[in-house]
C-alpha cells in the first residue's frame, strides 16, 4: 500500500493532467487503494476524454466488481457496439444481465456466444431453463 501511496502522489504531481491516461492510471491506483468513489470519479473523467472499448470495458468490470450491476449494463453495452467480438466481455454482459433480473436478455446474449463452449454451458444451461419457464408462464397467460 505504501508504494501505491507514493505511486498516487507522483501522478498528481505529474504536468500530465487532464488527459485519458492520467485518469486511466489515477483510476487503477485508487482502485487497487480501495478508494472506490474516487476511483470512479477518474473513470468518469476517462470516459468525459474518450468514449473508447477500454474505458467502457472498465467501468462496465468495475461497477460489476463494486455491484452497480444495473449500471455496468450501460457500458458493456456502449463496449460491444465498438468491439462486439469479445465472447469474455459478451459473457460478462450476459451474466450482468441476469444479475439484474433481465433473463430473456441475458439467455439471447450467452446463446449467441455459447456454441458448446464449455466455460459458459453452466450459466447457459441456467438461462436456458428459466426462458424455457418463462415461456411456460406466458402460454398460461394466454389461455
């Protein structure tokens, strides 16, 4: 930790203020600190800089580390439209989802990445079982 400190006071220091680096950096330093609204607050400043796949990717990782689940959503997102072929970030975004209780979405995201892939079958066998629920529910409610 002490490192991490002095890390911390050489970049506030640094003349490379305002830019997405600095922010980036500030970030992952505070972060490994515990200093989580701080932490967030780079990331924001980061992303205020440039809307790019990384930021996007960390803030949707980082909300879903500190449980802003419903948050991360929003950048998974903003991340998939700029690079869409990160079946680990497609993961991450289908395991958010149903986190947040949007099972039907979640099972579409996991079943596009899936493809008997061994590392998603058990959260796809899961999805795969409650939309199967869901639909059983909703055929009653049409009858």
């Amino acid at each position: 930790n002490g490192e991490l400190n002095n890390a911390y006071k050489v970049i506030q220091m640094s003349n490379a203020k305002n830019n997405f680096d600095f922010y980036y950096i500030t970030f992952l330093i505070l972060k490994d600190l515990n200093k989580i609204k701080e932490a967030e607050d780079n990331l924001m400043e980061a992303l205020k800089i440039s809307s790019n796949y990384k930021i996007n990717k960390s803030i949707a990782e980082f909300f879903m580390e500190i449980g802003k689940i419903k948050d991360s959503l929003k950048y998974f997102n903003d991340a998939l439209k700029i690079k869409d072929n990160d079946e680990e970030l497609v993961y991450k975004y289908g395991n958010s989802l149903f986190l947040s209780k949007n099972i039907v979405e979640s099972f579409n995201v996991i079943s596009k990445i899936h493809n008997g892939i061994s590392k998603y079958y058990f959260l796809f066998e899961r999805l795969n079982s409650l939309n199967n629920s869901i639909n059983d529910i909703q055929k009653c409610y049409e009858q």
